[in-house]
C-alpha cells in the first residue's frame, strides 16, 4: 500500500515537472526566435 501511495507521488512530481518545463518553453518561443549578434574573428593565414 505504501509503495503505491509513493509510486504515485513520484508520478505527479514527474508529470508537474513535465508540465512546467512545456509551459516554460511554449512560453519562451518567441524568445528563441530572435536573433543574436555574433561576432567571428576573421581568420588570418600566416604567410611563408
């Protein structure tokens, strides 16, 4: 009986966190969709 009871705390616990990270990322897509500065260093062959 106790092992169900705690079977089934862990399942809500990982269906909480499973909720909370999809909500997290529908809600973050539009932050994902901007663009971000990037600077490259050109690259320089030695001469010789």
């Amino acid at each position: 009986m106790t092992q169900i009871i705690l079977n089934s705390a862990v399942a809500i616990l990982i269906a909480a966190a499973f909720v909370t990270t999809a909500t997290a990322a529908l809600r973050g897509e539009d932050r994902a969709m901007q663009k971000v500065p990037v600077s490259a260093k050109a690259k320089r062959h030695p001469k010789g």
